[in-house]
C-alpha cells in the first residue's frame, strides 16, 4: 500500500530532478512528469520585509535586503582546530588525523556491517580520553546499546560504558539535547530512524532526511561538535538513502564487506579535511573491531594454491592489498546458468567469462560459475579481471596455477580488454612489489603477457590436468 502523504500548511513538495515545487504530493511531477521524485521539505518561513528566506536557498533576496559584504581570502582567518583523534588509528588517518570539531561525518553502510559498533568505540576511546561525548540512537534501546558497550569495554573501547546514551526518535528533543550539553563529538544513530514531527513524511524518506541533516548540521556548527551521522544504505544505494546528503556533508565514510564475513573495508568516498584515496581494513572480532595492518600477510598465507584460486594484487586507496580470488566452474541443471560473485562487480564477470571464451580458448558453456573473493574484501576496480580470468581458468580446467608443486600462488592483476587484450593498470610498481615483498614470484599482468591468451599459457604453462593426465 502507498501511503500518500497530506500537506501541512508548513509542507512543500520539491521535485528531485527539475525542482518543480507543488503544494500537495503527487506521483508524477505535474511539470517535468518524472514518477515519484516529489519529496516534501519544510516550506519556506516568510521574512519581513516580504522576501522568502530558507527552504534550502530557493527564495530570492527581496530588493532592500542589506547587501553582503565579500572578504579577501587573505583576510578570512583560517583557525586551524585541533583534530579529535580518535584513537581508532585506521579511522583517524581516514578522516586525515581525526575528527574536526563542527564538522558531519556520515558514515554509510549496510545493515549489520559494524557501524553501530564502530562509532561506540570512537565515543568510547574519546570519552576515556577526557571529551565529552553523546551517543543518540533512534534504533536500539538503551539497554541494547549497554549490552554492546560492555563487549567493547573489556576489549577495543576501554571507556564505552561511560558513554551518554539518548534513546530518542523525535528531531526536536535530539536537537535541543545536542544544545544543552554541548559535547565535543555527538553519533546519531541513524538519521533514518529520526524525524522532525512538523513534516508529514515518515522517517527515513528524503524530505526528513535532509531536514535531519539540515538541522543537526546547524547545531554541529553552532556548538563545535564534531558529528557522526549513521546512514544505512539500502542494496540498490539510493532508496532515501545517505546519498541524498552527500553533497551537504564534509565527510562520506563507507562501510563495506560481507557481514557474515570477519574482514570490513572502510572509505572514504568524499573528504573535505583529508584524502579520498584511502582505505582502512578491520576485523570483527567477539570484543569489536580491530585494524588490520598486515591484511595481505594474512590472505597470502590463507590461499589455499587449489585449482581455481590466484591471489590477486589489488590496490585499496592508496595501498597495495593481496587477496584471494577464488572460482568454482561446474555442470549446471540450469538455463541460464548461474553467475554468482561475492566481491567483484557481477557484470565484470560476464565480460571476463566472454572474453576468456572468445579469445583464450577457455570456455565455460553451460556451466555454474562463482567467484568468491576471499574474506569479505569488496574489489572495484578493472584490475581485478585477470586474477578473475586466471581463476576461472583453473577452476574450468581444473588445474593448478602455478603448477601442481609451485610453492607459492601466482599473483595477478591487469584490466582485460574486449579483443583480448591486457590493458595496464595504475600503481604496476607498487602491486608487484607488494607480491615480491610476500615471495609471490610467479606475477602475471599486462606487462609480462600482452593478450589474455598469452596470459593463461604464462599462468598454466603446460599444465594438464588431473583427469587428462591420467587417461
Ligand atoms: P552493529 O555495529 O550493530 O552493525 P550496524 O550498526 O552496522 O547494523 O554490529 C554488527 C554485527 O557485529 C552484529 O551482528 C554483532 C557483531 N559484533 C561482533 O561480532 N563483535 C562485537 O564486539 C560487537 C559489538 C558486535
Ligand atoms: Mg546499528
């Protein structure tokens, strides 16, 4: 059932794509006809003097209004405040040395992933370490919240019981509760699940999450206090989602993996205050997260060297990351068959599938194939595609890469290009030289094999495999 939203006089109903604004809600945009892109928003408040002041800018200064006055950039001070490290050393050097005071940081990411748990821990370690601090959350009970402290207090987050706790759904009292005690560093958890009672929009859609946004952004300046902003992201990315606050916030952090997996990868898709480059890695543990500094020792030696795997050199931000791709090739009863990854992009899969057919000889017909980055690990990047087809290779083959007695897995990494080509990919140095630094001799990429076909004989030599030998 849809649920059409009624007009209060203090209700407007703003197009998303052309910016038509209506009085009441309808379903199609009455000027550009677009389908459901109508998001209520806070109408405008009526100045004296006759000009409409607010309503995110739209309202022309009436003539009268008092001009500004422009600075020279020279002349505007620039106080540099010190950052609000947080202790939680991967975080920090995301955000470019910690939290800025009056700054919003969203933090993004699916059900489940740890961001509850990550943004206790940074109230947890601040609070310990003498700031003052809020935790507002609209999702959970206050004795839920306790319950996760208590795992962190023992372990990651020396400090998180003695974090203030605001179990609140309603803007206004979330609002004056950040004025009144004015804390260094405030989460709010999630601003889906908080709404301002004077819009008629539930929780959660566009109009109230900007006005969420909106107006904790404004008290965050007033007050100095850095913001943590929670945004689940929905699988399709957008459905209200945090994405309709990227451009208003200093900071875009995305949480990813898979939540049944350990592994987590935290970036930083926008950064006003530091580098967009940068990835951090964590694993969930019983007691909370801890960074993992050595994330490629760990995959390297975890690769299980059997047919269908080739450890991949990818790179995360600005880092060089070795991680195990793993592929399973088999008959399948269905039509089509299946075509299931966990960790790379599904249609760059189907490319690499047709690519290896058409111009390496490996084809995988009818077959069910998975590919499985190992650990949870999420890569995005077109330099993923040969460990992919390198995987596959062996998997379809049933052969090992490398050789059945090489002792160390074959590293790979380069763009495949649609008439079989390997196209170079950023950073070559520092991927190789991430595979020799963990004793992967045996590198295929774009350098050492110019075509794919080239690339699977480099991979396989003249490997055979098991059942071939044997006839
Ligand atoms: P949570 O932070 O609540 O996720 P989100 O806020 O993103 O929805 O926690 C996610 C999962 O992590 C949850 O299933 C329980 C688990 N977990 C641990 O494994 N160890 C811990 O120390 C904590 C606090 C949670
Ligand atoms: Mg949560």
């Amino acid at each position: 059932m849809v649920s059409v939203p009624m007009a209060r006089p203090t209700s407007i109903f703003v197009c998303s794509d052309c910016g038509h604004i209506a009085a009441k809600w309808h379903g199609q945009c009455p000027s550009c006809e677009a389908w459901n892109t109508l998001a209520e928003e806070r109408a405008p408040v009526p100045r004296a003097g006759g000009g409409a002041g607010g309503g995110g800018g739209r309202g022309l200064r009436a003539a009268g209004s008092p001009a500004g006055r422009p600075v020279p950039l020279r002349e505007v001070s620039a106080d540099r405040a010190p950052r609000l490290a947080t202790g939680i050393g991967e975080l920090d050097r995301l955000l470019g040395g910690g939290l800025v005071p009056g700054s919003l940081v969203l933090l993004g990411g699916s059900p489940g992933i740890g961001k509850s748990t990550l943004t206790t821990m940074a109230l947890g370690l601040l609070q310990g370490a003498g700031r003052s601090t809020l935790y507002v959350s609209g999702e959970e009970s206050p004795a839920q919240i306790r319950l996760r402290a208590e795992r962190l207090e023992g372990g990651a987050a020396p400090g998180a019981l003695d974090v203030p706790v605001l179990a609140e759904t309603d803007l206004d009292t979330v609002v004056a509760t950040i004025a009144a005690e004015r804390p260094d560093v405030c989460v709010i958890d999630s601003v889906q699940t908080l709404g301002a009672s004077d819009l008629t929009g539930a929780a959660g859609t566009v109009g109230q999450v900007r006005e969420v946004a909106t107006r904790i952004m404004d008290i965050a300046k007033r007050n100095g206090t850095a913001v943590l902003l929670v945004g689940h992201v929905t699988k399709e990315g957008s459905l209200a989602g945090p994405r309709v606050l990227e451009h208003l916030v200093d900071c875009v952090l995305q949480f990813e993996g898979e939540k049944e997996r350990t592994y987590r990868t935290l970036r930083a898709l926008k950064n006003r205050f530091g580098s967009t480059n940068d990835v951090g890695v964590f694993e969930m543990r019983d007691s909370g997260l801890v960074e993992v500094l050595d994330a490629s020792a760990r995959f390297v030696a975890e690769a299980t060297r059997a047919p269908g795997s080739v450890v991949l050199a990818a790179m995360e931000g600005s880092r060089p990351l070795l991680v195990e791709v793993q592929a399973l090739v088999s008959p399948s009863e269905l039509v089509p068959p299946r075509r299931v990854v966990s960790g790379i992009d599904r249609n760059r899969l189907a490319l690499v599938l047709a690519v290896l057919s058409r111009h390496a000889g490996v084809s995988v017909g009818s077959a069910d194939v998975f590919v499985n980055v190992v650990g949870g690990v999420r890569v995005d990047e077109p330099g993923a595609d040969l460990a992919v087809a390198l995987a596959v290779a062996g998997a379809a083959r049933g052969v090992v890469a490398g050789g059945e007695d090489a002792r160390v897995p074959v590293a790979a990494f380069g763009e495949i290009g649609l008439t079989g080509e390997l196209r170079s990919v950023a950073h070559h140095d520092r991927r190789s030289e991430e595979a020799r630094k963990f004793g992967l001799t045996q590198l295929v990429t774009p350098e050492t094999a110019p075509t794919l076909r080239e690339a699977v004989r480099l991979a396989f030599g003249s490997a055979r495999s098991p059942s071939r030998r044997a006839a």
